[in-house]
C-alpha cells in the first residue's frame, strides 16, 4: 500500500491531464461556493476580468453596475471610458495594493498623494487616467468624479455577494512619499515621470498576501457575508521595469500571483480560487490559446476557461460559446500602451511563426 495507492484520477498526471485536451479535461474546478444567477457578482482586475464580466452578463448573471454610463451614450464610446467594463468605473486594477488603497480612500482611512495630474491644460485622475482619455477640464471637477466613483465602490461592496478578481501584475508605480499606487506608469498623455518622485516597486508574496488580507477585512466590516473569487490573469507582461528579460520577469509575477491565491484559498473558506490561469498559460494547452502574439488570449481560450466555470456554476442555458454570440469583442487593457514606449528593437519586433514542430521552434529534435 501507498498513501497514492485510492487517490482519484484526477490526481494523476496521466490520468488527470495527458488523457484529456483543453476542451475535454474534468475535475480541473471544484467550487467552494455557489455562484448562480441570483448572486450579486462584482468584479474587478486585470484586463481578463473584463471577459469574465463580459460571459457572466451573457449568461444572465447579477453583475453589478454600481456606475453606469450616462443615458444615450454610445457604447462604444462607454467602453472608451471606462463604462460597464466593471463594477465601478476603476479601470484596469493590476496590483492588489492599489485595490486596498481604493477602498481604504473610499473608508476614509487612507488620502492619495499627487493623484491628479495636469498636461496640456486638461486634468487627469492618476489612479485611473483611461476612464478620461481627454481629460477634464479642471482639478475639481476631477475631484468630483472621484468622489462619485468612492461612493459608487461602498455601493458595490455593500450589495455584493461574490467578488472577483482578477490578480493581474506585481510591477506597479508608487509616489515615493507617500505610498500612492498609481494605475500604470507615469507618463504623457496624463503625467510625467520624475524619478525624484515616481518608484518602481516589485511587490512579493508576503506583501500582496498581507494587503489581500487587509482588503479582505475591510469589505468584511462592510458587508461580513462578501466573499470572494480570485483568478490568476494569464496575459504577460508587455513590458517590465525590472533587471529581467520580460519572459523571466513574467514568470516571475505570475507565479507570484499564483502563489498568493493558493494561500488565501487555504487559509480564508470564504475564499475560492478559479485555474483560468492554468487553462490558458499551461504547457497543457500547448500554447493554442494565445494570439500570435503570444500574449494576447484568443476568444477560443476565453470559451474554454468559461466553459469550465459554468460546469460548476450552471445558469441553465445553452452552451452556445459566447464569442459566437458577440464576435470577437475587445479588452481595454492600459498595461498593453506600455509598447508605445519602446524604442529599442522595435523595427524587427514582428511576432516569430512557427506550426509548433521542436525543429521551427529552433530545438534540437530528440
């Protein structure tokens, strides 16, 4: 006898994985808790978060809109600013310190610094500056749609049953002083970058375990029956501020991420965790879902990761693939404007095309 000897197949590599292909496998997610159609959904994250919001919809899920878009407007035209992609008008929330600060500002127990930015004579919110790609026309008026967003966070919290999030990066820029997560990097259109001022920060596992748990305590003493669905995005880095190659760097964070989810998971039973990440990023996979760029996540990918939330989560309809519903629908995702600012190899940074074999991909064959 061995202590493997009556475990299932699914933990088995042979059994739980090589038998199966992305569309086939079983058992990969076991929910901790219901999730049906009559639950208020939150979500917010990383660009990825944006598919999940976007299926749940489909399949007729609560998903909260705690600030809509103003009436008439286009939808095109919402999406650009930031409408209906989340919750509340966050924009893209890449690191989990800048989520704590969001609603540790909205509690009024922490006040950013040097948040509003000024180029041009337009005025931007630095701690979501996509959601006015124009910018508005004063400090205060600023203010005034930032106050609106808070209030419209404290609804959310307060309504939501379920909040996911999407754990996106470990990079993130802060002011120096003051410990302000900003949204991406500062730069034009919206802000300059001072170095005397804007850091770098590489955030680490105990540092996004422990703000998770604080953020975690405070949604608690708002609404103590919230809980929570974290995902690993599987999108990589566009580009890092870091020493390392990009591809290292990616790795890095994403495991990271992974590693924090797996801990919150193990330690909080109110707290479920969903392998999109796995899906979609594992050797499993073979690299079939993502675009040639291999970064981008291809509408078939999405389909598969939802597919096996709904196995677990049945709203009872069709299992008709939601991109046959929308056509292929794109993401607002500001960590992906970071290529703009390249300036080095840019001219031969055209995606390499390979139909996979270990000769194309320049290996030795064994």
């Amino acid at each position: 006898m061995s202590p493997y000897s009556n475990l299932p197949v699914r933990n088995f590599w042979k059994t739980g994985v090589a038998a199966f292909s992305p569309a086939t496998i079983e058992g990969l997610y076991r929910k901790r808790f219901d999730i049906s159609p009559g639950t208020c959904v939150a979500t917010a994250g990383s660009c990825f978060a944006q598919h999940i919001a976007r299926y749940l919809r489909k399949r007729g899920y609560s998903v909260l809109d705690e600030e809509p878009a103003p009436v008439g407007m286009p939808a095109e035209v919402a999406s650009q600013h930031g409408y209906g992609l989340f919750s509340a008008r966050f924009a893209n929330i890449y690191v989990v310190r800048r989520l704590l600060q969001l609603l540790q500002e909205a509690t009024g127990t922490f006040q950013p610094q040097d948040w509003i930015w000024e180029h041009k004579g337009r005025f931007y919110d630095a701690l979501r500056p996509s959601v006015e790609p124009e910018g508005l026309a004063s400090a205060d008026e600023v203010r005034t749609h930032r106050e609106r967003h808070l209030r419209a966070c404290l609804r959310m919290i307060r309504k939501t049953d379920v909040f996911v999030f999407t754990l996106g990066l470990t990079e993130a820029w802060i002011h120096k002083a003051s410990g302000t997560v900003y949204a991406s990097a500062p730069s034009s259109p919206s802000g300059q970058y001072d170095p005397d001022q804007h850091i770098f920060k590489n955030f680490g596992v105990a540092e996004i375990y422990n703000d998770f748990v604080e953020l975690r305590s405070i949604a608690k003493s708002i609404n103590p029956d919230i809980k929570f669905l974290l995902t690993v995005s599987p999108v990589p880095l566009t580009a890092t501020a870091s020493d390392e190659h990009v591809l290292v760097a990616t790795t890095y964070s994403k495991s990271v991420l992974r590693a924090v989810a797996g801990e919150l998971y193990a330690n909080f039973d109110d707290i479920d965790y969903f392998p999109s990440y796995e899906i979609i990023s594992s050797h499993f996979s073979r690299g079939a879902f993502y675009e040639p760029n291999l970064r981008s996540v291809t509408m078939t990918g999405v389909d598969t990761v939802m597919r096996v939330f709904f196995e677990q989560h049945n709203a009872g309809t069709p299992a008709l693939a939601i991109s046959e519903e929308n056509g292929d629908e794109d993401v607002v995702c500001e960590e992906a404007m970071l290529e703009a600012f390249q300036t080095n190899g840019a001219a031969r940074a055209e995606p390499f095309q390979t139909n996979g074999s270990p000769r194309d991909l320049g290996l030795a064959t064994l």
